[in-house]
C-alpha cells in the first residue's frame, strides 16, 4: 500500500520549536513532524516533499535526493550544511537554507564559558573536590585579560564571539579565508600564521569543507609558538585528535576546550578511539562537553524562528 499523497508536504527531521511546524502550517504547507524518522524512512516518503528541515541526524546526499521529486527547499536548523550534497541541490533548483544567526550567541557565550573553565581549572578543581581533595596551588587560574586571541573564521559564531570577548581587554586577530576588511579599532584581520605566531587562545569558528578537515594537524601544532589553549565549537574533523593529543602531552599547547568530537557516538568506539579519549580526559588542562555550544534553550527556539524567517522570504 503506497503512502498518501500531501499537497505542500514538509518533513521536519529533528527537534525543532513548536512554532516551526505552526509556523509551516501557516504558509499553508502540510507538516510531517518526525524528529526520531530513520534514514529509510525518510527515503520512502521524500518522493512528494516540498520542503526538507534537518539537524544533524540525516546525511541530504545525492542517493536521497534523487529520490526528492518534488523538493523545492531544504532548510538546515542550525549551521554548517556539510550534511548537505549543496551542488546537486543547486543544480535541481532546490534552495537550501541554514540558520546560523539563531544560535551564534549560544555558541560564542559557551566558546567563552569552556575557555573560562580550562584557563581557571574550574571543572577539574571540582572534580578534585568530589574526590576528597582541596587543592589550591595546583589549581591557580590563568587570566584571560590582557591575552592574544585568535579566532579562524569570522562569520556568525566567530564575530560574536570576538564580541563577547571586548570587556576582557584582550586582542583580537581574527581569519577568514572569505572575508577581507573587517578590521577596527578592536579587531585585526589577520593571517594564519599571525594567528599561530602571536595568540595565547586559538578558536576555530569555521564550517566543515574539504579545506578546514583536520586544519589543526600536526603541521599546525608545530608551528604554534605561544603554547595557546585551543578552543572548537564548530566540527569535531577540525581538529586532528592524535595529533591534538600529541601536542598537548608536548607542551605545544596549554590547554584545549571541545564542544566537538570526530566521532560523537561514544557506544561505537574502537579500543584505539577509547584510548585516544582516555588521555584527554584524564587532563587537567582539558574540558569537553557534548556538542551543546549552539543548543541552549533561547537558540532553540531562535533558530527554528529564523528559519521560518527565511522560508518565508523566500516564497
């Protein structure tokens, strides 16, 4: 038996806000909510989908979207759409959108918090303290006023970020391969081998593309000269985790503080990835949370907003 034909059918892959899917049903579209639908799911009900909104769940590759008769737009809650096979959409007439000014506040505010917490030794001191110890000169905190940042991309998260930074009194180098003139009195353009020459924090702010995966690899460990804390909020395949590894147990860091993963499926790891985990973890010069930097309740909400903002717009 076939699935029922919908006029306007939009798919919503993944959590969003209420008002999304109120929102969709206001333009007059027919909304299937299922943020737990399997990939092959998805696959046996796209063929008649107008619209297609994703999280992180759902790789948009080409195999699917061939199966897409009927899709018009794609719209990504969130940033970064390297689930997305973007030139096969574009080459089918079908828009993508994203939303990454709905959580770029998050992001930046947890970009801040996580560098506070490695550079004050916050959760280890308290992971000490659960352990029965009271350790105070071992755990003496490190000002970030007054500090060198260097943030790589300078888009949405990257320039609120850089934002929330100003009452620290630190100095701002910023890059951004596609961008050029966005210096001030507060923020200097920079290159990357500025970047890694002159900051104490490196924070990478950039999307997932063939030229950011494992950006910071050995070759960019090697070259640091300021023994900086590195901070990514933005793709766990930024960063290379052996050599990240590696160069903290060199010394050619001081610090890391990670909202990402290569790989965020804990359950699946092989004994070398445990491994690997294991000896970061088990530093006191790292913090790692769970890929929540853009997911706090307010850009919850926020994002789904803007993306109804922009399907809007746009028909």
């Amino acid at each position: 038996m076939s699935a029922p034909h919908h006029i306007n059918k939009v798919i919503i892959t993944g959590q969003s806000h209420s008002l999304l899917a109120q929102g969709l049903q206001a333009l007059g579209y027919t909304v299937v909510d299922a943020p737990a639908i399997t990939r092959q799911e998805l696959e046996s009900s796209i063929e008649d989908a107008v619209g297609l909104v994703i999280t992180t769940r759902i790789t948009v590759d080409r195999s699917l979207l061939q199966k897409a008769h009927q899709l018009k737009w794609i719209g990504r809650l969130g940033s970064g759409m390297e689930l997305v096979d973007t030139i096969y959409a574009q080459e089918h007439g079908i828009t993508c959108f994203s939303s990454p000014e709905g959580n770029r506040l998050s992001v930046a505010e947890h970009a801040l918090g996580i560098l506070l917490t490695v550079l004050h030794r916050i959760s280890w001191s308290y992971r000490e303290i659960q352990q029965g110890q009271w350790k105070r000169n071992e755990n003496r905190g490190t000002e970030l006023s007054g500090q060198c940042v260097g943030i790589i991309g300078y888009g949405n998260t990257g320039s609120e970020f850089a934002r929330l930074l100003a009452p620290f009194g630190v100095s701002v180098l910023a890059y951004d391969k596609y961008k050029s003139g966005f210096s001030n009195s507060y923020i200097q353009e920079a290159s990357l081998a500025e970047i890694m020459a002159r900051c104490q924090v490196i924070s990478f702010h950039v999307p997932l593309d063939a030229s950011t995966r494992s950006m910071a690899n050995r070759a960019f460990f090697d070259a640091l000269q300021q023994q900086p804390v590195l901070i990514n909020t933005s793709r766990g395949e930024v960063v290379d985790l052996p050599a990240l590894v590696q160069a903290l147990e060199a010394g050619k860091l001081s610090a890391a503080a990670l909202d990402v993963l290569p790989n965020e499926n804990l359950a699946s790891y092989q004994p070398d990835e445990n491994q690997l985990l294991q000896r970061l973890i088990q530093r006191p010069d790292v913090v790692l949370t769970p890929h929540i930097a853009g997911y706090s309740h307010a850009s919850f909400e926020r994002m789904s907003q803007v993306l109804l903002n922009k399907i809007r717009s746009s028909t």
